[in-house]
C-alpha cells in the first residue's frame, strides 16, 4: 500500500471525524476546502462529508447530463 500524503492524512482524519461524530469536523472540513491545493478528487471527498453531515456543501455543481449527445452539452452550459 502507497504512503499517504499529509493531505490525504488530514482528510483521512476528517473522514474518521465525520464517522465519529465529532461536532468540529464540519468546521474543520470547510477550513479545508478553502485549500487551493486540493484536486478536484479531494474537493468532492469533502464536500461529501459535509453532505454525510447533512450540510451544505456550497458550491457543490451536478456533472453535465450529456446522454451521448455532444450538442446537448454545449447547450446546457
């Protein structure tokens, strides 16, 4: 198994919050968001936790709806 980063550390810590339910973690987890660091992966771990605890997530966007149709993309957005 490959080492975690320090980052996946935090996060994995904030996951084990959430589960724990550790009433800082929402704050700890929006704390975090903040990060410019953070990919796209770790951005919507979190803002999946704040939805585990029945938060907001904010900004929080829907995939587009393409169906296989190119154009139905370009329309949507």
């Amino acid at each position: 198994m490959a080492d975690l980063t320090p980052m996946d550390q935090t996060i994995q810590s904030l996951a084990n919050a959430v589960e724990n339910a550790d009433p800082m973690a929402s704050k700890r987890i929006k704390q975090l968001l903040d990060n410019p660091n953070l990919s796209f992966n770790q951005m919507r771990y979190l803002e999946g936790l704040l939805l585990v605890l029945g938060e907001s997530p904010g900004e929080l966007e829907d995939a587009p709806d393409i169906d296989n149709d190119p154009e139905e993309y370009w329309e949507e957005y």
